[in-house]
C-alpha cells in the first residue's frame, strides 16, 4: 500500500510540474511580453503626464494645493495597466484576469468617482467588481469550461436584455450622477453622448457575463464598447481624453486579439485549448 501511495503521489507531482510547465510555455509568447511591457511603460508614462489638446506635455503640478483628486489620478496608471494585462489573460482563457481585474476595478472606479465620471464608477464598483469574483470562482472550478458560441435563442435574448438596459440606464446614469457629484450629467443635453455611455455600460455588463461563460461573442461587444468610449472622450461634448483615448485604443487592439484567439481555440481538440494554471495544478 504504501508503494502504491507513493507511486501515486510521484505521478500527481510529476503531472504537476508538466501542466506548470505547459502553461508557462503556451501563456505568453515573448511578442506578448514584449507588447505587455510596452504597455506598463505608457501607462505609468500616462501616470505622471498630463496631456491636455493644444499644450505642451506637462507633468501633473503637486507642489500646489494637492487634492486627493491629484493623489487618485496618480494611480491611474495602475489601472490602465492592470485592465490591460487582465484583458490579455483572459483572452487566454487563464484565471488570473479576475484577480487583476479586481485591482483595475478598484483603481479605475476610484478615479472615475474623483473626476465626475459617475456612470464608470457605477459600471465598475457597482457590477464589474462582484463580477470578477464570480468569474474567478466559475472558472476555477469548471476547469473543463470551454470556448462556445450563442444559439439563435440566446443571440435573441442577450439582444433584448441590452436594449432594456440601454433604456434603463440612459434615464439611470443622469439620475445617478446628480445624486453621487451633486452635480448636472455632463451630457444631460447631449442625446448622442448620453445614447453612447448607456449604450457602453449596457454592452458592458453582458460582455463580462458573456466572457465570464466563455463565450467568443463578448469580444465583439468589447470592441463595440471600445468605439463608443473612443467616440465619448473626442469631443463630442467639448471635451477630450487623449489619455482615455489612447488606452482604449488599446483595449481595442486586445478586444480583437482576444476575438482571433476565442474564435481559434472554439475550434481546437480540448488537449490543445489554453490551460488554466490554478485550476489544473489544484487538481
């Protein structure tokens, strides 16, 4: 018996180590570690630079009356950073997504909630963070949960629950903005801008759902998503995020990454689909 134990416990290190070592071989090709430190270096660049349209690039002044907004605007680069590389994890179809995701989640509804930009702060503190708790839990667990596509039925029903959303949040967010800034909407009498931010946060929330059951349709939604934020930050209502625009330019770049990836790995055997690092390792 105790021969046996042993020959047991010898396979499941040795199988340990194997699945260690195939997800760290099939994770990150070293294009994608090169694009991810490209990546970290804008966002902390984006961290201490304000670039504001018709200036100079110029650092944000501290020495002067130091707010708390100033303080939050500092760690934005973590949270451009942290969304990015938790896109790029999930388009691998690996766990860690959600722990990232937590900390962007955090970081970015912050600093949306200290410039104003209260209908962001609802989508990420209010929905996404609970959201990304579940996704890890969901995909951890089902470690057999595989790349799929919606039925007829379902394209149907996710199609309505997004225009109901659209028309619920497009009456919402304003409501929500005045009572969390005690301030006017920025778009209240803008109907494109305000059809684009209930739109965005619609699409938003059944994206994360979609790719939380790992469906390849929640690429397309990010990329939808990804336009209006675009659309939204270049001056629409006389006012422009070149940082904004920029990062989600880099959302975009991952969006249709993560679409190429999902809609190839639908179609690959099991044994050759992405492997989840905890979940197997757990096992």
């Amino acid at each position: 018996m105790d021969n046996k134990s042993d020959a047991d416990s010898l396979i499941i290190i040795e199988t340990q180590e194997t699945v260690t070592e195939t997800v760290q071989k099939k994770l990150f090709n070293s294009c994608e570690y090169l694009v991810i430190f490209i990546f970290c270096v804008i966002s902390i660049i984006f961290s201490f630079i304000d670039v504001t349209p018709g200036n100079q690039l110029s650092l944000i002044d501290l020495s002067d009356n130091i707010t708390w907004q100033k303080i939050v605007y500092l760690f934005s680069g973590i949270a451009s950073f942290t969304g990015v590389l938790s896109v790029i994890l999930a388009s691998k179809e690996h766990s860690y997504t959600y722990i990232f995701g937590i900390v962007n989640c955090i970081t970015f509804g912050l600093f949306a909630f200290a410039y104003g930009y209260a209908g962001n702060f609802q989508l990420n503190i209010m929905y996404f963070l609970p959201l990304q708790f579940y996704g890890f839990y969901k995909w951890n667990k089902e470690i057999d949960l595989e790349v799929k596509s919606l039925t007829i039925f379902e394209k149907v029903k996710y199609t309505y629950l997004c225009f109901i959303f659209w028309y619920i949040f497009y009456f919402e967010i304003p409501g929500f903005t005045r009572f969390v800034t005690q301030q006017e909407y920025p778009y209240e009498t803008n109907v494109l801008a305000r059809v684009l931010d209930s739109g965005g946060t619609s699409l938003s929330i059944i994206a994360q759902y979609l790719l939380i059951n790992k469906y390849y349709e929640c690429w397309i939604l990010w990329t939808i998503v990804d336009i209006f934020q675009i659309i939204m930050f270049s001056g629409i209502n006389d006012f422009i995020s070149v940082n904004i625009i920029i990062m989600t330019g880099i959302y975009q770049l991952n969006a249709f990454y993560g679409l190429y990836l999902w809609t190839r790995n639908k179609h690959l055997p099991t044994q050759d689909k992405p492997l989840n690092l905890i979940a197997n390792i757990m096992v």
